[in-house]
C-alpha cells in the first residue's frame, strides 16, 4: 500500500473516532446536566431579560453555582438567548408577550 493511501486510512480511523466519542459523550450522564445546564441558563436569562427588563450583566448574578460553563448570547431583535456548552449542547429560550420565555422545541 502507497504512504498516502496509508495516511487516508489514519486520517478516516480518527475521524470516526472522534464522531463516536462525542456521541457517547452527547448521551451521557454528562451530555444530559449539559443540556439541562443550558436550557436553565437559557430560560432564567430569557426571563430576567424580557420579563424582568433587567440588563444581561445584572442577569448572570442570578446563575446558581457550576453554571460558568454555559455560554450565552442575546438576540435582542428576536427577544432570544441561546445558551450552550461547548461541542455538547445548545438550547434557546424566546420571549413571547402572550407567554412569556419558552425553550425552543427541539
């Protein structure tokens, strides 16, 4: 077999490697406080935000502990905060005037 052939072989090996250990790790234990972490995150800013008129500073005082993982970001125009873990999970929540902040279906 030719060298390049050879680093095809290890370059596929890895790839469905790493696709199957973020799959298990998507479905673990860990990937489902991920995705609860980031619905939660997701919601309680939604709320302080677009319920609460408060400015996404005084918002992230309102997290309980270990949630410094969870990323976020706002989209004022939309009246939506999507919150993630890296490489894991991703949930958003939507400011509705009839309802109020719902997580997104997935």
């Amino acid at each position: 077999m030719k060298a390049r052939n050879w680093w095809l072989v290890i370059v596929a090996v890895i790839t469905v490697a790493a696709a199957g250990g973020w799959a298990v790790l998507r479905h673990s234990t860990l990937g489902r406080r991920a995705d609860l972490a980031s619905g939660y995150v997701a919601h309680v800013v939604c709320s302080c935000r677009y319920v609460g008129n408060r400015d996404l500073a005084s918002c992230a005082t309102d997290f309980e502990p270990g949630m410094e993982i969870v990323k976020m970001k706002d989209d004022t125009a939309a009246k939506r905060i999507t919150a993630w873990v890296p490489l894991l999970v991703t949930r958003t929540a939507t400011y509705s005037p009839e309802y109020g902040c719902a997580l997104d279906r997935r």
